[in-house]
C-alpha cells in the first residue's frame, strides 16, 4: 500500500501547486499528513524489530520443548 501511496501524495502535491485549487491543496495537506503517519508507524516498527532481534541474540538461548 505505501508504494501507490508514496506516489499519489507527490502527484497529488504537484497538481495543487499547478491549479491552486482549496479541495485540492487540502487533499494534497490530508495525503501528505497521513503519508508521514505511516512512515512514522513503520519506522518504530522497524526499531522495535531490530531491539527485539538484537535482545533475542544478547539475551539466554531459547530452550525447544519437545512433546
């Protein structure tokens, strides 16, 4: 999904700078906004995936029980 997003906020963004248009530079604002949510949201789960690799290699080794 951020891969057609990441384009449509640009494009969006483009053609408001162009027509000046209030609809259309308050969706370019709202797109924008929300791009830089998602890119906040993946950020810390990309930090909290490598804290939790790097605690899995520092901390006791995991203990496999079998049935």
């Amino acid at each position: 999904m951020t891969v057609p997003f990441g384009t449509l906020v640009p494009g969006t963004n483009a053609l408001a700078a162009r027509t000046a248009l209030p609809p259309v530079v308050g969706a370019a604002v709202v797109l924008f906004a929300v791009l830089v949510l998602v890119w906040v949201v993946v950020a810390a789960a990309t930090v909290r995936s490598a804290l939790s690799d790097v605690a899995d290699e520092i901390g006791p080794p995991r203990r496999t029980v079998r049935a």
